[in-house]
C-alpha cells in the first residue's frame, strides 16, 4: 500500500499526503510547499509516507 502512496504523492503530492494522514497540519504545510515548488511538495510527502 505504500508503494501506492507514495506514487500518487510522486503525481500529486498533497494527495499522497492526505490519503497517510488526514487533513492535518502536515497536508497544509504540503500544500504550502507544492505551491512554492513542486519539487519540495514531492519530498516532504514522500518523507511523511516512509516516517509512517
């Protein structure tokens, strides 16, 4: 399943995100970084995915 995750969060990284944790403060600080770079948004949901 997190091989899933963590290729949807390679696509749309909030959605990867949300789907590990909810609509919390690491969605917001996510789609923070997906707005200032999409690079940034990629890794920090990846690093959410693989820390959970």
């Amino acid at each position: 399943m997190d091989l899933i995750r963590i290729l949807i969060a390679i696509l749309l990284p909030p959605l990867g995100v949300f789907l590990q944790v909810g609509i919390g403060k690491h969605f917001w600080i996510n789609i923070v970084l997906t707005l200032l770079g999409y690079i940034p948004g990629i890794v920090h949901a990846v690093w959410i995915i693989a820390k959970r």
